[in-house]
C-alpha cells in the first residue's frame, strides 16, 4: 500500500518554499530583505514545466510584510538583487498585464557597477536584463 503525506490542517496546508541558510545568514542584508526573501520563496511552487512559480503582486506582499511605503520595499528588494539573490524579468500578459517574472537563483551573482563618483549601484534596467544562465528557479508576480 502507497503512503502519502499530507499536511491538512497544519500551517503547512497552504503551501510553503524553502528557504536558504546563506542568504538568512547574510549580515549585509536587512532583515526586511531578509523577509521578502523568505515570503518570495513560500509562495514558490513546482509548475508543469518543472519551474517554480507563484503569484503574490508587490501590493499583497507590502500588506502582509507591513511595508507602508513602495520605496521602502524597493529599497530593501534591491538589496537582494544587488546580492545576486533574485532576479527580475517584466513580461507581458497576452499583451495586456505587465508582470515580474522572480528568479530565485541557486548560484547567486552580485551586481557591481560603477557610477562616475566611485559609488557601486544597480538600476532597474539592469536588474530586468540579469538573467540567469543555469539552476535557478522562478516566481512570477502579478502585478509588478
């Protein structure tokens, strides 16, 4: 007889992701970054095509993450894009809706470029042009 696990009932019964040890130990990380990262990844879910995708939109996460302002969340998401942790993709939803596309990358590449006064940063066109080349899974977003 097959045995099946089933987590009805559980905190579990709504899904959940891993997490990776590296980036919740990482000390140049917020703890806010730290947050989306580990909601980024409990709403990753296997897809037919073997990807792991999920849904939650930039509004739901700041609601439920307590974020008041949108530059503060997007303060603290960059931080895991500078750090390689994620990556950002928009598409097009038959044309209709712009979505981000999340990369979780398993082998994380940091983003370092120069600005005239010697200052590292990353731009936004940047963080949609770095996309992975290798393992890595995905979490697509709503609305971007």
């Amino acid at each position: 007889m097959d045995t099946a696990i089933q987590f009805r009932g559980t905190i579990y019964e709504n899904g959940y992701g891993l997490v990776a040890q590296k980036v919740m130990r990482d000390l140049d990380l917020s703890p806010q970054a730290k947050s989306i990262y580990s909601y980024i990844c409990s709403f990753a879910e296997v897809g037919k095509d073997g990807e792991r995708t999920a849904f939650p939109g930039v509004e739901l996460m700041m609601k439920e993450l307590g974020f008041k302002l949108e530059k503060t969340y997007y303060k603290h998401r960059k931080q895991l894009i500078n750090k390689g942790y994620i990556t950002i993709e928009k598409r097009k939803d038959k044309g209709k809706f712009e979505k981000n596309l999340y990369f979780i990358e398993a082998i994380p590449s940091p983003i370092e470029e120069k600005q005239p006064h010697g200052k590292n940063y990353s731009t936004e066109k940047t963080e949609q042009q770095n996309l992975p080349h290798g393992n890595f899974s995905t979490l697509q977003n709503e609305s971007g």
